[in-house]
C-alpha cells in the first residue's frame, strides 16, 4: 500500500462526507435524477457530491490510482496503480427517499481481484458510525474490535434482492428458518451488521456489483465471518470491476454458513 493511503485517509474523507451528506436529504431536488451513472443506475445529487469528495481526496493523494466508482466508472490517475473501489452511496434509494440507512464505501485492492483486498472503509454518514478493516489486522467500528456472532443459531438473515418474484423463492428455504428477516437496502452496511454480531447470515442471489461488496467483504472477514457465493464456491478470484460479477452468502462462521448452504439447496 502506499505510505499516506491508510485508515486514517479514508476517515478524513468519511469526515468531509459525514459534514456534507446528511443537508442534502431533504432538499427539493434530493429525488430529481441528474443522469445515469456508469453502473447504469441513476446517479442523483447525493451521489454526485459524495463520488466528487472521495474522488478529490484520492487525487489529492499524488499516488498512481485505478478507482473503480459507481457513477464515474473506471478512472486512471497518473496512469493507473492500486485499485480504490467506490460506492459514494450505498443505499440510494433509501438516501433519496428519506430512509435513514446509507453509506458509503471504499476497499483498497492490489491487483483486481477480491483476493487482492487489503483494506476497506465504511461510513453510515448519518449515525457517524465508521467499520474498516486492514488484512490481517482485524476490523473494527469507531474503534472497537468486531468479531461475529460465534453460535449456530439462525437468529437474524439479511437479504437484498434485485427481483423479488425472481429471488425471494430461491432463498426462502433461508429466511424462513430464520428468527428474524431484514432488508435494509445497502450492501455494505448489512455486511458490516453479520461483522459486529448484529445478524447470522447475509443473502443476495442475484449477481452483485463489485463495489457494492467490497468494502464490507474484508471488514466480515476480518471479524471471523464466511463469504462464498450461494453454491459455496470461493469468490476469491472474481473480478472487481463494473460488471455485476457474484451472488453472495455471508455467514457468521462456518456452522452457520453450512445451515445456511443446506437451506439453499433446497431453494433452487
């Protein structure tokens, strides 16, 4: 990694985020869509201005960069180097409509790979509360260590779903074993919710965009958590790029992600 692109850069641009998000929610153009950004998604002023914060602060940096961003797409800086994987917003929908539950998200990645991963960032901009991770270091939120849920009980399954009539029915064999369901809309903060105990087990069955998981994925890892896809085949390899690449199923530990793979077989 390069010297000054820490934890502690990440939470400097988290900072100037948290400061400027949260006026935006409620202005008269908060669900006017400004164009599509390069995920084909409609790019609204919440995102703009928070893709233009992070972008600024990583240029800022001097360092040759590969950022790979929701709405601007695949930019090179000074030729090209380490790759930034940016949400500027995860949860947009919620953001635009006045639910509090968003984020935004950025993973340090060496190569293009999720195996590649070394460290990651995840502000809720709202609560001001802060997940990051570094390999091999642990993860943490405001600076608490976070470890996952250590028994096999079901009690709480997140989901998201891209079509609910395609995807609800491949994986309620899961949810229905479940104490408790939840589908808050943003990737990133589910996956830090099964990081710090909150939830058992993650689900999305349909394929998911890179930098919707990338940030959360080395921050539940590092708090002991399992990540495959639904069939249980490692992701490791799967590129992080534009392209929607992986369904996913995170569990807390691998008791867990067991259950949670037998259900699914019964699901498809």
């Amino acid at each position: 990694m390069t010297d000054d692109i820490g934890i502690g850069y990440f939470r400097s641009i988290g900072k100037r985020l948290r400061e400027k998000i949260p006026g935006l929610r409620f202005s008269s153009t908060v669900q006017e869509p400004l164009e599509r950004g390069a995920s084909g998604d409609k790019t609204y002023r919440m995102d703009r201005v928070s893709e233009d914060i992070i972008l600024e602060a990583l240029y800022n940096t001097g360092h040759p960069l590969t950022i790979v961003s929701e709405e601007a797409g695949m930019i090179e800086i000074k030729g090209g180097g380490l790759r930034v994987l940016v949400d500027p917003v995860d949860g947009s929908k919620n953001a635009v409509t006045g639910i509090p539950m968003f984020c935004a998200s950025m993973a340090l990645v060496d190569g293009d790979r999720v195996s590649g991963l070394k460290m990651s960032y995840i502000i809720n901009v709202l609560t001001g509360d802060e997940y990051w991770a570094v390999r091999g270091e642990g993860s943490f939120c405001n600076g608490r260590r976070l470890r996952t849920q250590g028994d096999d009980v079901m009690r709480v399954v997140l989901y998201e779903t891209q079509n609910p009539g395609r995807d609800v029915p491949v994986i309620l064999p899961l949810i229905s074993s479940a104490n408790r369901t939840r589908c808050f809309g943003s990737t990133a903060l589910d996956l830090c919710f099964v990081a710090f105990g909150a939830a058992s087990v993650y689900v999305n069955p349909a394929p998911a965009r890179s930098f919707d998981f990338a940030g959360g994925l080395l921050i539940v890892e590092e708090a002991g958590g399992v990540v495959t896809d639904i069939e249980g085949n490692s992701i490791e390899d799967v590129e992080l790029s534009m392209k929607r690449v992986s369904p996913l199923l995170v569990s807390a530990n691998g008791r867990l992600h067991g259950k949670a793979l037998e259900r699914l077989s019964g699901g498809r």
